[in-house]
C-alpha cells in the first residue's frame, strides 16, 4: 500500500475526537441493539400448519452444531482481532474505528432486517413436529385440522422462526465484511495477477457457507431459509463497508474515506499557513524598504531640484 503516512494517528491522540464525530453513529448503533432485543421477545407470527403439511416437518429435533454462543465469537470478535492487528501495524484509529463500526451496524441491520422477518413469516422449522408434540402424540383441531401443540412453548416459539435463518445472517454480515476488509487490504483487485489472494478472500465467505450448510444438516432450517440468509447477510455487509472504505479495486482502497478527507485537510491548512507566512514576510519586506526610502538623505522630494 501507498506509504502516505504523515505521522500516527492513535487511539491516545485521535480517539476521542473520532468517537466524538461520529457520536450519533454509536447512538443509532444502540437503538438497533434494542430494536433486535425486542424483535426476540415478540411472539411470532403462527402460520397454519395442517396435518398433511406435518409429512415435511417430521425431521428430528438435534442439537445445534454450531450453538449459539459461538456466532458472535467468529463473526465479531474474530474479525475485531483481525483489526486491532492491523491497527497495531499501521497505528491507524481512522482505519480501526471504521472497520469495528462497519461490522457492528453490518451484524445489527441484518440482525434487525432477519428477525423481522422471521416474526412477521411464522414459517415452521422442519423439526417442528417433533416441537409441537415432543411425545410424539398428534392432537388436531377437528374442524381446520390445524395442529394444537402441547410441547414447550419456548420450543414452540423457536419453531415458527425458520425463514430465513439468523445463523446464516450473522456469520455473511460479519465473515462477509471481514472479506471486503481482508480485500482492500491486501490489494486483491490491484489488477497485477496475483490469484493467490483470492483464497485469503474466499476463506471467511466458505466458513460462513459451511455454517449454512450445519443449519440444514441439523433440520433447523429449510434451504431456502439458509440461502435468504446468506443473502441479507452479504448484501448488508457490502453496503455497511462501501459506507466507510472505497472498493478494493480503487487506488485508495486500503484505507477508509475519513483518513484520505483527514490528509486533504491537513494538506489545506498547511498550504494556508504557508501562504499566510508567505504573504506576511513579503509584507515585512515592503515594510522595511518603505522605512528604509524614508530614511535615506536626499530622498526628500525637493532634493532633485536645480538651484
């Protein structure tokens, strides 16, 4: 990368003002925290589950194999590591800032945009049988012939939030933006042929599909819940980096906006103290040479007359 560095820009000396900038960005930043809260208390939307619909969600209920727990370890700490690494390499608060924000708002929005779906859709998981009649007696409404489940209602609950699927959400927003990150930085696009770079790229989207891929294993999901996901997810991710880093493929693409508006600024203030320098010394100068004339014998007007 371009080696444009005018000294350190630390978390000591620019962190503050930083933080401070971008002060209503952390604020919104709570709001969808409270927003996604909220979203997981609600009781979903129950769509109508007949008994010959129950043929396709007969799968057995099993544990997660990625548990929940695990999803904000890798596609947020991971990646925040990720950062304060390189952030220890280029001692950039600019770069750090951006990239811990970008992540946060990409995890959250697709946080907020999944979970309202999955409220407002109800679609049954496909073990939701085994939800809805954990003792594997089936109990109908003799009219509609609509399931009366008789399980536990937080399993129940859980049962109507198939589509799409958080799991799959959360590890494209976070592993996806983690990609675009790992892309800029490492200049993948710098159009010189390196192809190698592209498994650096790759390794987090294939990690994130490999976490897809658990949720249908695991009968918690249908496919097209895991492909919806991974979708939000991307999608959400591109748009929160594009927001705060230029393409990868850019001549500035290393670095995020901040740092380059950052340095043009300096830059100005620093041509406008020098003209100002310049202009008050030439103003000196004129000054003295005033004085000087004054002065100076026989530079009196009648001095050049002719007696």
């Amino acid at each position: 990368m371009p080696d444009i560095q005018m000294g350190f820009h630390t978390i000591k000396s620019h962190g503050a003002k930083v933080v401070k900038v971008h002060a209503f960005d952390w604020i919104i930043l709570l709001l969808l925290v409270v927003i996604d809260v909220l979203l997981n208390l609600i009781e979903p939307f129950h769509r109508f589950v007949g008994e010959g619909m129950m043929t396709n969600l007969q799968y057995p209920l099993k544990d997660n194999t990625v548990p929940f727990w695990a999803v904000p370890i890798y596609a947020i700490l991971l990646p925040i590591i990720i950062f304060i690494i390189y952030y220890i390499y280029r001692r950039d608060i600019y770069d750090l800032h951006h990239a811990i924000l970008g992540l946060l708002y990409s995890i959250l929005i697709a946080g907020v945009i999944t979970d309202a779906i999955k409220d407002a859709v109800g679609r049954p998981r496909p073990d939701f049988f085994w939800r809805c009649f954990p003792d594997g007696k089936k109990v109908f409404n003799h009219i509609t012939r609509e399931v009366i489940c008789h399980g536990k209602k937080s399993d129940i609950k859980e049962g109507y939030k198939s589509f799409p699927s958080g799991h799959t959400s959360w590890s494209f927003a976070g592993l996806g933006f983690l990609s675009w990150y790992l892309s800029g930085k490492i200049r993948v696009f710098d159009r010189r042929g390196h192809s190698a770079k592209l498994c650096i790229l790759f390794l987090p989207l294939l990690a994130a599909a490999l976490v897809g891929i658990t949720r249908v294993d695991d009968y918690w999901h249908h496919w097209t819940d895991v492909f919806t996901g991974g979708l939000i997810g991307l999608v959400v991710s591109t748009f929160c980096y594009l927001q705060s880093f230029p393409y990868p493929n850019d001549v500035n693409g290393w670095a995020p906006y901040l740092y380059f508006h950052m340095l043009a600024e300096r830059n100005s203030q620093s041509l406008a103290r020098r003209v100002n320098s310049h202009r008050m010394r030439r103003q000196d100068t004129l000054t003295s040479l005033s004085d000087s004339d004054k002065d100076t014998p026989g530079s009196s007007p009648n001095s050049n007359l002719i007696v």
